[in-house]
C-alpha cells in the first residue's frame, strides 16, 4: 500500500494536503498574527466546496460538516493549531520559511493540513456518517493571549459532546500513534521578575547593589523549589528562560529582568509552586538589599485525556493501521491550549509520530532543524476521520 493510498482518504485530497502544509511551512506566522494563514486556509477549505467557514477567535476558523446518514445532534470538535514560533529555520528543506525570524518549528502547519484533508473527505462523504464534525482552525496556541482561551470564551465547545485534538511527536516512530488516558500534558504559566538595586562604579561595588548577583542567586534559590520541595513523582518544572541586565562594563547594573515558566501537573502543586516563587524571591531580595516585582501569568490548564475518546482513538487507528502501530504511551511535560478544550468537554490529544532518520525528521520540537516527515501525516488524517466517525456512531447507538 503506498502512502496515497490509505483507507478512508482520496489520492487528491492526500495530495492536495502536502500542497497545504509546505504553503503554511513557507509563510509562517506568530500567534495572534496569522492573518494570511487564516485567508488561506479559508480559501482551501472553499476550494473544496465547503461553505459557511467562519473567522473566529481572531485569525482563527471553524466550520461544521453535518452528516446526511441518518438525523443527529451529536457534535464533535477537532482542532489544528495554526500558528508559528519566533525561530530562525536551519531544516535545509526546500520551502523553508521565506519569512526571517519565524518557523514552523512545532508542526502547526503539519496539523493544519492533516485537519484541512480531514475537513475535505468529511465534506465529500457526508452521507457516511450522522452528526456534525466541527473543525476549529485555532490560533496563537504558542503565547499569549492563547487561542485555545478564546475558542472556549466565544461558545465554540457549548455544543459540542466531543474534542480531538493532534500534535506530531519527533521522539515516536514514524507513522505510529500514540495514545493514553487521564493527564497528559503539564499546565503552563509564565512570570517576570524585576529585580531593582542600585547603580554604582564596577570599581566601587560597595557604592551600589548589585542587581546582578542578587538576580543569579534568585535563580539558583528558585531550583529547589523542585530539587527539595516536591515529590519526584508529582510533576513540575520550573525553568527560568531569559536573564537581561546591565550594558556597560563599568557600571553595577541596578536593573535585572528574569523571566520563566513553570508546568505543573496538577492543581494544588501549581498553586504551591507559584507560591513558593514568591517567597523565595522576596527572601533572596531581602537578604540582598533589593528590590524585587513578580508578576505571574496563568495559563493553559494540563490536558486531561477523557477515557472513552482515548480507546475510540486506540481502536480507529488500529482497524486502519494495526494494533502495532498503535502505542499506549504516556503524556509529556509540553504544555498545550487544548487544555482548555478538556477542561470543558471530554476530550483526547494523541501524537502522531514522525521521527524517521532517514528524511532527517530527528530533532525535537521548538528546533531550528526541526524537520516533519511528511510520509506519516496521511495516517494522522484517517485516524482524525475514523475517531470522529466512530465517536459520533458509538453516541448514536447509546
């Protein structure tokens, strides 16, 4: 069986999908940015027949496909993320991004276009299943304010039974499928810190307070909160990402900005965490003679795997792929928006792997080599077509 050739999925639409994906790899956009991406889309969608595709969410889209198969209100919601990370692409592949600075470094173009041939065959094959697919081509999952916030505060999911939602995996072979249920990704917040001193000669440091060493044992302080605070299997992580301060040679710097993230996994260790931070850094600012402001940002929830989805999932993949393509495997500590998503609907979130050695598809995601191996995207395509359907068959029949 070639690539184009799968169950479930026209040659043309296979084709038509690549197409997608290397435009949106080429003019890559960032989050709440996505203006082109969006009129595109919108535009390939419609190439395909589809009518009544809506702008929502800023620069996002969605559109129901209802089937004629027999008279439902049942509703699931598949989502694609559409936007892009502020990296400069060192893939080599030949429609790498033409827009400096800014890549496709996360698969978003990859999920769009798996979403896109999914929304296409559902179209034409209407009269297979009943029910409505709501696809929901989101925005702006990588920062702030988060697309995924958005989708839910605008009703996108007060109808809907169901959410599905793909991310390719790099660290998963290459056409396989992987999935498991409860937590399964880590939530996400991020936070400044502004650390104030005082400014004085770098020959007289005892003139001034150095905003500098106060900030650098801020960040070795912060670090326990993991290493000696918390349970090793309670997941959490606190990264501190960025450190700016001073700008000449001679001068103490009176001003540091730190700035991090923290993933947590679950509700009482996120608070705990985010106090901590607190503590720790206005004990360090104290013992230094500084001044220190934190500011904390809370964002997208841990995504929950809702039992019943994630064996739809299993079993849809499997009757198209086999069972040994299909691996029952834990989540990871990224963060995504689709937390939102779980938080109000029963949904699942399950990787596509595409790491292959030999199309160079090796690095890991947020890299400037980051590569997707095209080959496995059609398997994600019918999974995303056959979990819908089968979801919306097994509710008909309850």
């Amino acid at each position: 069986m070639s690539n184009l050739e799968l169950p479930e999925m026209e040659a043309d639409i296979l084709e038509r999908m690549i197409e997608v994906r290397r435009h949106l790899h080429r003019n890559p956009e960032l989050s709440n940015a996505e203006e082109k991406t969006q009129a595109y889309l919108k535009k390939a969608l419609e190439r395909e027949g589809i009518t009544g595709v809506k702008e929502v969410a800023g620069y996002g889209l969605t559109v129901d496909i209802v089937g004629s198969k027999a008279k439902s209100n049942r509703k699931v919601a598949i989502r694609a993320d559409i936007d892009a990370l502020p990296i400069t692409e060192e893939s080599g592949v030949d429609f790498a991004s033409a827009n400096p600075g800014v890549m496709h470094a996360c698969g978003h173009d990859a999920h769009s276009a798996m979403v896109f041939a999914t929304a296409a065959h559902l179209h034409r094959t209407r009269a297979s299943f009943g029910g409505t697919v709501r696809l929901i081509f989101q925005p702006a999952e990588e920062a702030e304010p988060l697309g995924g916030r958005r989708v839910v505060e605008e009703g996108l999911l007060d109808d809907v039974d169901g959410a599905i939602g793909i991310h390719v995996d790099p660290y998963t072979q290459s056409g396989k499928i992987a999935v498991g249920s409860g937590p399964y990704t880590l939530a996400c917040d991020i936070f400044d810190v502004i650390v104030s001193g005082a400014s004085a000669h770098a020959a007289k440091p005892s003139e001034g307070i150095d905003a500098i060493a106060a900030a650098c044992a801020m960040v070795t302080e912060i670090q326990k909160i993991v290493a000696r605070e918390t349970d090793p299997y309670d997941p959490l992580v606190v990264s501190i990402t960025g450190i700016e301060g001073g700008g000449a040679y001679n001068v103490i710097a009176d001003k540091v900005h730190l700035k991090g993230t923290i993933r947590s996994g679950s509700e009482a260790t996120r608070q705990r965490a985010q106090r901590r931070l607190g503590e720790i850094l206005r004990g360090v600012a104290q013992s230094h003679q500084v001044q220190v402001d934190l500011k904390i940002v809370r964002g997208e929830p841990p995504v929950v795997n809702d039992a019943e989805l994630t064996q739809i999932v299993s079993e849809s993949a499997a009757a198209s792929f086999g069972e040994a393509n299909v691996l029952k495997a834990p989540g990871w500590t990224a963060a995504d928006d689709f937390g939102f998503y779980s938080e109000k609907r029963p949904s699942v979130y399950f990787r596509l792997g595409i790491r292959s050695e030999d199309k160079g598809s090796i690095y890991p995601l947020h890299h400037p080599k980051f590569r997707v191996d095209e080959t496995a995207l059609p398997v994600g395509a019918v999974t995303l077509v056959a979990t819908a359907k089968r979801f919306l068959a097994q509710q008909d029949a309850s």
